[in-house]
C-alpha cells in the first residue's frame, strides 16, 4: 500500500483529551514514515475543543480543523471528515483513544494484500478489553448487535468500535449516500459496502472504555437508534 493516509478524529466536547490522541497520532505516523493529515471534526462542542483543536492545527502541520458550527451526530462529523480526505486510504478514530493509533500495525498487512475495508472488533477471541463499559451499556449494545446482524443479515462481530479504514475513494462513494448521523451510523456503512459487494476485513485489538462526562441518556437513545434501524429496514 502507497504509505499516505488521511485520519479522520470526530470530535464532541473532547477538551480533556484531544490533544494527547491527536499528538499520538502525529508522532506515530511520522515515525512511521507516512505521508498523512490529521482532520479534527469538532461537532459543535460546546466546551473548549474547538480551542484546542485550533492551537493543534497552527502548531502541527498535519493538522486540519473542519468546524461543522452545531452538534449534527457523528456520523455527519465522520462523513464530512471522509468528503475532506485527500490521500489514498483513510482512518477514523474516536478522539479518546480508546483504540490506540498503534493499532494501526495491524491494519497494515490486510491493505498491503489488498483489503478495501478494514475494522477493528472488540468481539473476536483474540481481542483484549482493558476496561469494560458499564454493565447497560454492554446489555444495550449486546442487544443492538444482534439485532442488526438479524435485520440486515450482517457478519461483522462489532459494528461500533471507532476505529475503521477504507480506500478512500470507497469511503467517499459509501459514505456519501449515508443518511443516519447518529449512532446508527456505523450500520448502514455495512449495509451499502454489503450492497457494493465488499469484503470487510475484521481484526482484533485492545480497546478500553474511557469515562465521559455526558448527558446521554441510554435508554432514550437506545429507543432513538432502535426507530433509526427500522427506517433503515425499509430501505435494506
């Protein structure tokens, strides 16, 4: 694979922990040899991220803000990064880290035999989690996963981890014609690569959940997701 990659960091209200994602990232793909950009997606924070994404960018030169001005839902932040990418293959990480950027190692090899799409999973027998989610959240996703791998005839163990690879010239075909912007997001990208008759690669990492001072509510969003996925039903 051509050692060029734009990595795509979707960011709400992440003023605690940009910057040390985003300055891992930079050393390690420089280290690495890569020719790269780093797109901070700041989803209309409402804290000091927008901030500290801009002193990032004017002190790295890999570094680029896409401000998208209010708070659309991370498939949006993810999709506007995608449609800023400019080299041949991109990442999108989740902004806490919690699969590291060196994970990447083992993306590597599945792009260099020509993989379009790679994914990291949490669910497979040789992934490692440093430190489980709240017991809800794993009962919710528990339950989110098997009902989409039901609904849409899915194989992928992990629809949600955030840490995923595309060519990016798949990624901007696919993700053009996403219309979910919440956490739904993540399961019509695996729908329309099923339906372009991609083969998603799915390898194993370390992930550890990190703690996030949010006003979420699980339940209410779990019912928000669930109307989500039979809109998308009607569709697949």
């Amino acid at each position: 694979m051509n050692k060029e990659l734009s990595i795509i960091i979707p960011a709400y209200n992440e003023e605690e922990r940009i910057e040390e994602t985003v300055e891992s990232a930079v050393a390690y793909f420089r280290a690495k040899k890569y020719k790269f950009e780093v797109l901070l997606v700041n989803d209309g924070s409402t804290d000091a991220t927008l901030e500290r994404s801009r002193d990032l960018e004017r002190r790295l030169s890999e570094v680029h803000v896409v401000d998208l001005g209010q708070n659309l839902g991370k498939g949006q932040a993810v999709k506007e990064g995608i449609a800023h990418a400019h080299f041949a293959y991109c990442l999108f990480m989740d902004a806490d880290n919690a699969t590291a950027v060196t994970e990447w190692d083992k993306f590597e090899p599945f792009f260099e035999a020509g993989s379009r799409a790679v994914v990291a999973s949490r669910r497979l027998p040789a992934s490692r989690i440093v430190h489980k989610q709240p017991l809800v959240r794993r009962a919710l996703g528990g339950g989110y996963r098997n009902l989409c791998r039901g609904l849409f005839g899915l194989a992928a163990s992990d629809l949600n981890c955030g840490f995923k690879a595309y060519e990016t010239a798949l990624a901007k075909k696919v993700y053009k014609d996403v219309q979910l912007l919440g956490w739904a997001f993540d399961t019509e990208v695996f729908c329309l690569l099923k339906k372009e008759g991609v083969l998603v690669e799915e390898v194993p990492v370390v992930w550890e959940h990190r703690e996030k001072k949010t006003n979420l509510a699980p339940f209410k969003a779990g019912f928000e997701t669930l109307g989500s996925l039979l809109r998308l039903k009607k569709k697949y």
